[in-house]
C-alpha cells in the first residue's frame, strides 16, 4: 500500500523541493534506509511505500518538520534529520521546529559565524549556564558539555562581564602516568586539554587566545593548582570531573567566588579511577542535587553531535554492560 504526503500546497518552487529532498535526493534516501521503505516523488506529492501506520505517522510529522524549516529558510542535515526521528517519541512537532526557528545563538566564531545549540539537551544546558551559580552537565563524549561551557565562559568574557575563565582537569588518564611524560607540568598536561584550546582559537583567534593566556585572563591548569585559591569573577570550568575523587571535589567546588560560575563537565561512565574509588562526579550529584543555584543536566547518545555512528557505538557498550 503506498500513501501520500501532498506537497503542492506546502512548497511554491523547485528551490524549496531541493531544499527538502536534498542534493541527488539525500535527504530522502536518509529516510529510507532509517525506516527500511521506499520513499519517492513525483515532484508534487511524496509516496511512502507502507503498510505500518506507526512508520507513516513518524514519517508524515518528519516532512511536516522539515517542510516549516524549509519555509524558515533553516539548513539541515543529516544529523539534524537523525535527531528529528529521535525527538519523535518525547517532543511535539512545535517544540522541535522552535529548536531550530527558535534559535539561541551563544556566539560567533572568529570568522563571524553564530554557534547555536543543536539540540533540545543542549539548549537547556546553556540556559542552565546563565540561570545558575554552580553547573553540572553529565553525558558521554561528543555531547558538546565543555565546548558549550567554554563558548559561554568567552561571551561572558568578551562582554566584560567576568574578568577571567579558568580551565582545569584531573591530572587522572587513562593507561598514562603523566610524571613519565617530558616536560614541566604545563607541556604534560597540556594535549589533554586541546579540545578546550581548539573551542578558544574557534572564538578568539590563536593570537588573542594567546595573548589572554600569557596575561592570565585566560587560565589553564591541572586541578592541584586549585588548592588554596578563591576564585572570584570568573568562569571556572572543570572538564573530565568523573576522573576526580571526592576530596578532590570538594576542593573544586569550595574554591567558589563571588561573581562567579562553576561548569563540571564529564562522562560517569568513564572513570580512570582505581575500581574501589568512587567519582567525586558520582558523589557530587549524587548530594546536590535541588539546591538553588545548582543544576544538574544529563545527556544522553540522542545529543552527540559527532557523525552519526557515534550514537550507534556508544549505544552497543552501554547495553553489553547490562
């Protein structure tokens, strides 16, 4: 049985049709190795070669999504077509358009092109940024935590609104002793933070990224030199937190100063601690949580943003461990 999705009434020229099949029809090629059926058209009308009801109701909201951003002149792709058919089945049709309609630019790049959240999690992440003094944001790798952390610590800093962002890590990898490592404890740590050096130069520029570096508004460091420090008027962002003990938490977070944020950003999954230690993460949002001023986000596979097969892989080693 085929059934028709009419597109006459909806779309008023061949750019808009392009628009929505995607170059060579991609984008309805996508759809049909997602739902295994045939999809085509005929121009006017788009056919859907099922009997499933449930398959041609998931496919009829997709196109009527697709079709509204179409009309918002919204570029989408794969990614975003992948994380429409997830949304399906927590979030109405006017919620996930309003993701993309609806967007909330964080900044600009250095070139001058805005970086938007790209999906709903992440949306709430960075609205959690600017409503609360401590953050949590928990997920696996390719969520975009720290990257939105860092982007909102730089538009605080690029409007003069903190005077400093500070970024720090564990000195805890996996199979690697950093003290075998050459160099001062700078060099050592240092490959470990590039994601956060890559998010910066994005923004900044390498030359102003160093520049704010060398006069200390921009910090980087291992999380011992946090000891003994208050920090005030400032973005602090500690990235791989399920790799801290407890007291190590505790110091992180009593470290807090007036005038300032404090974003913790890890995967619990995957902690370097020794089996019998338990993850300063774990613990912390574990007696955190519903305190005023603290807000605790989880991410899940649906918020990587990585390729598509990511969500797949981290998927497959979360169901072998149950």
């Amino acid at each position: 049985m085929t059934n028709i999705i009419k597109l006459e009434n909806n779309l008023e020229n061949n750019n808009e049709l392009i628009e929505l099949f995607g170059s060579s029809d991609k984008n309805l090629k996508l759809l049909k190795r997602l739902f295994s059926v045939d999809i085509y058209s005929n121009n006017k009308d788009i056919m859907i070669d099922s009997q499933d009801v449930a398959i041609i109701e998931k496919l009829t909201k997709i196109f009527h999504i697709l079709i509204k951003l179409v009309k918002h002149h919204i570029v989408f792709g794969e990614r975003d077509i992948i994380y429409i058919k997830q949304l399906l089945e927590e979030s109405s049709e006017d919620e996930i358009i309003a993701l993309f309609v609806n967007r909330l630019e964080i900044i600009k790049t250095f070139s001058g092109k805005p970086i938007y959240p790209k999906t709903l999690n992440q949306k709430r992440y960075v609205h959690a940024i600017e409503r609360n003094t401590i953050i949590f944001g928990i997920g696996p790798a390719g969520t975009g935590k720290t990257y939105l952390a860092v982007l909102s610590a730089l538009k605080k800093l690029k409007e003069n609104a903190i005077k400093r962002v500070i970024l720090t890590r564990p000195a805890v990898e996996a199979g690697e002793n950093l003290g075998f490592l050459p160099g001062d404890l700078k060099e050592k740590v240092d490959p470990y933070l590039r994601p956060l050096y890559d998010a910066m130069y994005e923004i900044l520029g390498v030359k102003q990224t160093t520049e704010y570096i060398e006069k200390g508004i921009i910090e980087i460091a291992p999380l011992a030199y946090m000891r003994g420090r208050t920090l005030d008027n400032a973005y602090v962002i500690l990235d791989e937190a399920q790799n801290t003990t407890i007291n190590q938490m505790k110091l992180f977070l009593t470290r807090l100063g007036f005038g300032s944020k404090m974003i913790v950003t890890g995967d619990i999954t995957q902690s370097d601690l020794p089996r019998n230690m338990v993850s300063g993460l774990v613990k912390a949002s574990e007696i955190l949580k519903e305190i005023d001023s603290v807000e605790i986000l989880y991410f899940d596979e649906k918020d990587v943003v990585r390729h598509p097969l990511v969500q797949t892989i981290i998927k497959r080693f979360e169901n072998d461990k149950n």
